[in-house]
DNA sequence: CTTATATATTTTATACTTGAAATATATTTC
DNA sequence: GAAATATATTTCAAGTATAAAATATATAAG
C-alpha cells in the first residue's frame, strides 16, 4: 500500500473513544445524583476526597488532589458548608491557611452516595469482565505520564 | 479465599483511571488550545462538527450530536459568530429553526487547530501502539450501549 | 526589625454547563 | 380554521471551571 493510514489516526480514534465513553458515563452519573440525592458530580468527588482524609484537607491539597483550580475548591466548599456536609478547621501555626472535612452528617451522607456510586459503575461497565477491567486500567495506567504539561 | 473482591472493585478502578486519564488529556488540550490558539474545548468540538457538515447544521441537532444541552449550544454559537467564525442561516420553509455554519475564515483557522490537535493526541497516546489503540478503542466501545439512561 | 519574597486562599471576570421556563413558530385535531 | 399540541430555540438561575488579581499571612534577607 503506497499511502497507509498514519499511527495518529489510531491514536485519534481512541482519543475520541475515550472522551466520548467517559462522557456518557459522567453524564449518567451526574443524572443520578441529581434525581436519587439532589447532589452533583464536583460535590462527589470533593466529599470522596474528604472522606479518604479524617483530619481535613488544606483547600491547596484538595485543589491539586483534584486538579481543579483553588478558585473553584472555594466554591464548592461554600455550598458544602452551607448545607452542612463539611466544615472549616483553622490550622494552628498557620492563619492563611484552612483544613476542610466532612461533618458527622457529611460522612453519613457520603457513605449513601458512595454505595450507589459503585452499583452504578458496576452496571455501567457491566461489558468488562473483572480481568479485562484489570487489564484496561493498566493500559491506561501508561498514558499517565505524558499528561504532565 | 473467604471474602474475595467483588467485580465491582475491578470496574471501579477502571472508571477512576478513565476519569483521570480522559480528564488529564483534556485539560492538557484546553492549556494548548488556550495558550497556543486563544481558544477552548467546547469551540473546538463546535467547530469540528460543523466541519463535517458544509451545508451546516441546526442548532438542535448540534446539540445533539454533542450531547451538550440546547442552551449550551447557544452561548458558544453567540461568541463564535461574535468572532466571525460562524454564521447563522435562515432555514427556509421553518421560522422557528437556525442553521449554523462555519465562515470561509472559520474553516482557515480550524484547518489549523485540528492539525495542532491531532499532533497533540499522537504525542499524548503515544504510549500506545496503533494496534493497542484500535484494539482499546473496540473495548470501549462495548460501553456504548450501556449509557443510555 | 523591616523590607522583600513566598505561600494560602479568596475574589473577580469570563466562559461553560445544565434543566427548566419562556417564546416563537408549526402541525394536528376537532 | 381555531384551539390544542408539538417542536426549535433562547433565556434564566444556579453551579462549575479557569486564570489572574487581590488579600492576608509567613518566612527570609539584609
């Protein structure tokens, strides 16, 4: 064959693949929070990022564990507070900075979430048997690298 | 073993790698387009679909080939023929619908994004041989149908 | 100790996103 | 053909997201 197709089509295919599989699950996702617990997906992830730190994040942490802006952290946050889910912490020794966490009820709340979370994924990718999920990950585990612009 | 892991944990794992990975090329292109092309995601994908349709495309069906709500669709339109990128077309025949359709200077300029974009996703999955690529790109596809809440 | 610099966070401006309500136009039904 | 219903799109309210500027505090340098 004089002119085949170059590697960058494969590449491109997967790409738009990726997107578009990720896509539709977030969407599902966000669809069910919102009509099973009338919460979203940015609340979910910072809850789930709480809940895997008992004594609190600094607001810098929970911004890059999340990588997602500090701005947008504030917010969140704001709106968690309001409804009770987390609280402010004052750190000592450091009056610029401030630890988040999750409330007594935040957590309750959360562990609700997190169970459905699961059952949803587990059906959502029901077409992976356990082994190829496996081995999916790890294949993917190997573009990490070179997304560190 | 008593208490082996369930499934679940397996697929799990895999929606939390898809998560990042997607999520890590996409804020990789969104920096690139921002910084190299003043430009963003949602204008981008935007103008690839209209790329592909000359005779352009009616708001609604945008929408729904982007699966981005209506709305949505009317805020990157508005800036991008702000822009004279696009341009809206009377459909004859329904008073109610707009055709949306790229400019001669829209085409130009997305010649050029989508070869920088292109390029990116060849360096960003180079990891990835092209036969891993299709290969992975048919796994994910067995999602599809699953999504479809 | 006082200025310079660095760090933690919030605020701001702008853009994107959604779902729902509003508007305008078409189509169907009686 | 007038009323009811359906469709196409925009507007709206609220939340999410970013980068950059502003603020507050801490640490370093002199």
């Amino acid at each position: 064959m004089v002119n085949p197709e170059p590697d960058s089509k494969s590449r491109l295919r997967l790409w738009l693949r990726l997107l578009k599989t990720s896509r539709g699950i977030e969407a599902t996702l966000r669809e069910r929070l919102r009509v099973e617990f009338n919460s979203t997906l940015p609340r979910f992830d910072v809850m789930a990022a709480l809940m895997r730190h008992e004594d609190g994040l600094r607001m810098s942490e929970l911004a890059g564990g999340l990588k997602v802006s500090n701005g947008n952290v504030t917010g969140i946050i704001e709106r968690l507070v309001e409804d009770d889910m987390v609280e402010r912490v004052a750190v000592k020794g450091d009056r610029r900075a401030t630890k988040v966490r999750l409330t007594r009820g935040g957590k309750v709340h959360f562990e609700k979430l997190a169970e459905a979370h699961e059952a949803w994924i587990d059906e959502l990718l029901s077409a992976f048997a356990p082994e190829d999920a496996d081995y999916l990950s790890a294949q993917l585990q190997s573009v990490e690298d070179q997304t560190h612009d």
